[in-house]
C-alpha cells in the first residue's frame, strides 16, 4: 500500500506528514499572538473563516525557533473524530 506524504522543513529538519491529515497548503499568513500562550503557540490565524492556532514546530519539537518560509501546512489534528 502507497503512502502519500507531505514533507515539512523545520530548521534543518525534515518531516513527513501523511497527507490525510494535511487540510491545506497555504502562503504565509498574518498570525495575531494570543498574550499568555505556551511558547510554542505563535498566534491565530483567520483560515477559511476559522479561527485556527498556529504553532512553531520548531519550538514545540525542541529543535529552534523558526519563522515561516515558503509555504505553510495545515494540519488537521481533529483527522476521524466525529464532527
């Protein structure tokens, strides 16, 4: 069975994301910061009418901080749960 994969640079890693879980591609997009949230949360963006938080996996993984380049992913952590 084929695995379909999206694969993500995060400081100078690399990670696969299996594309069932990938809602979108996207540019770069304002991320407003949320005051009092974990230092991994990097704010909230406006996405397709949805408020959704945008993380820096860099510093959720441990690895570095780091800023948006190229293009961003969206990851759908809610991927089978009911709706």
């Amino acid at each position: 069975m084929a695995v379909s994969l999206v694969i993500l640079r995060v400081a100078d890693r690399f990670l696969a994301v299996d594309v069932a879980f990938a809602r979108s591609v996207l540019m770069p997009l304002p991320i407003t910061p949320v005051p009092g949230s974990a230092s991994h949360v990097a704010g909230v963006a406006n996405i397709d009418g949805s408020i959704t938080a945008g993380l820096d996996l860099g510093a959720r993984l441990g690895i570095a901080r780091t800023e948006p380049e190229g293009r961003l992913c969206v990851i759908d952590t809610a991927f089978g749960s009911a709706a």
